[in-house]
C-alpha cells in the first residue's frame, strides 16, 4: 500500500510520535522513509544578527545543526528498524518545501506531527501540519502528540 513514506519533522514535541509512527509504518510496509528538516527561512531572515560575526554563528547555523541533529537520530531509530531511509535539510516556507518535495518524490503517504493548541494560537498563527493538508494533493496521517508528553 505504501512503498514510499514522507515523514516532515522539525524535532519540537508536535513531532514526537509522528516520528516513532512513521518508522513503524514504514517497516510494517516495507516502505522507503524520507525524512525531512525544513529550515524556515522567515525565522532567520527576519532577524538582523547584528551581534554575530559571520553566519556560522547566526540562527540560520543553529537551525541546520538542531535538523542534523533531528534527522541523525531518526536515521538511527528507522536503520534500528531495519527502514531504508533518506534525510533531507531544505531551506524554504515550510509547507511549499514540504508539498513540493512529496511531490517531486513522489510520496505514498505524508506524515506529519501535531499537539494541542488553544483556537486563538490556530486563529492567529495557525499550522504548517493544517496548510499541509489543505494544499496537498496526496494521502497525509496526522499523529497528534498530547501537550503532557
């Protein structure tokens, strides 16, 4: 049913089971696992850095070492798992990155993570998991994580 299984995590709580799902899917399946980090480039664009140096130092650095560090440790669960998978760092809005990656990949099934949140947080910022499912065309599983995990 799926040979190919995009997991979309930025390591924060919301991603917590979505990952842990993910492999095990993917193993039930037999399934390829992508996984991928989007670095949002609205967080690190609109701030300045005026305190740092050069960029090694900036949020952008930080953001792409904390989604090597999120997608080394999912690579070692899945291969614990005996899942095939490929890790992939994008920079870019977040769900543009994600729908356009399944697409090019050609994804069976998307995996996204999501928690609680109170309706003025939705209301105002809203998600990348709920644009995610508006925009795509594809099969996509939520994992809900409680706010107590």
């Amino acid at each position: 049913m799926y040979d190919r299984i995009l997991l979309a995590t930025d390591g924060t709580t919301a991603s917590k089971n979505a990952n842990s799902h993910a492999i095990n899917l993917a193993a039930a399946h037999n399934a390829e696992l992508d996984v991928l980090y989007v670095v949002d480039e609205s967080i690190y664009t609109a701030y300045s850095g005026d305190e740092y140096v050069d960029s090694a130092e900036g949020p952008e650095h930080g953001l792409t070492e904390h989604g090597r560090e999120i997608l080394e440790t999912v690579r070692s669960d899945a291969e614990s798992h005996g899942v095939e998978v490929t890790t992939t760092i994008q920079h870019g809005d977040p769900v543009e990155t994600i729908t356009d990656y399944a697409d090019e990949r050609d994804v069976s099934l998307i995996i996204l993570g999501t928690k609680r949140r109170s309706a003025e947080y939705r209301a105002l910022l809203g998600s990348v998991t709920d644009r995610v499912l508006r925009l795509t065309n594809r099969p996509a599983l939520v994992v809900k994580t409680a706010t107590n995990d």
